[in-house]
C-alpha cells in the first residue's frame, strides 16, 4: 500500500489543526504556513475531513477548523480512509462475500492479501489523534531546546 499526497498532508494538517485548536479554532492559512502546505490543497483535504464528521468549520473572523470529536476518538484509520478511501493493499475478488473470482475456492494466497490486509487495518486504527499530539508537542519542545 503506498499512501498519496492527500493520505500524508491530510494527517499532517489534522494533527497540526488538533495541536493548535485546543483553545480556539485554527486557519486553514495557519496549518499551511506550519506545514508548508498549498492553502487551495489544504482546503480540499479540510472538505473530505468535515464530510467524514472528523473536523467542523467555524466561519467568521474568528472562524477556522476544530476536531470535531476529541482526538483519543479519532484514530489514523479513520483519517487515512476519510483521505485515501479503501487502505486495502490488495484488493481480492476471493475476498469479498460477492465473490467475482473462478479461483477463490482454491486459491491459497487470497489468505496472505487477508492477512496483509487485516495488518494495515489494525496498524491504522489502533493508533489514535491523541498519541500523534502528545509525539507533536514532544518535537517541538525538543526543536526549541536546540535553539
């Protein structure tokens, strides 16, 4: 499975907008001047983040983005498949309960796609927004401190 632009910026944006929106909503310009991300980009990822119900909008001059559940809620399964769609690294027709493959019924590698796939799932999803802030503060102490 090889992750696109959208699935890397769009976990990197949430985790800086979950940083930064603990006392008050966060700018889309502000995540892109920390994350040296296009805003228009940005604000494409934002769309898909809202539709999945993991972000909010506030609009107005103090309006911006918020998580929208809290973040020990949010797992980076969660994010990717908002961003990416299907994690799947291999995509079996013997896998799924239609079928669509002659050869499922004796096919043995079918079971190394479900256990490869099985693996990304329960990686993603066990790690959640939270342990990613903690890690993000722990850098930027440790950034300041070479300063």
């Amino acid at each position: 499975m090889k992750l696109s632009t959208k699935g890397r910026y769009g976990l990197r944006a949430i985790v800086d907008l979950a940083v930064y929106s603990e006392k008050e909503s966060v700018s889309i310009s502000s995540i892109a001047r920390r994350q040296n991300i296009s805003e228009r980009y940005l604000e494409q990822l934002a769309g898909k983040l809202k539709k999945a119900g993991l972000i909010m909008s506030t609009r107005g001059a103090q309006g911006g983005y918020r998580l929208a559940r809290p973040a020990d809620e949010i797992s980076v399964g969660d994010v990717l498949r908002a961003l990416e769609g299907n994690l799947e690294a291999v995509e079996c027709q013997g896998l799924k309960p239609e079928g669509g493959c002659e050869s499922a019924d004796f096919c043995v590698t079918k079971h190394v796609w479900q256990k490869i796939n099985e693996s990304i799932t329960q990686a993603v999803d066990e790690i959640m927004l939270e342990e990613l802030i903690e890690e993000s503060k722990k850098s930027q102490e440790r950034r300041k401190q070479l300063e």
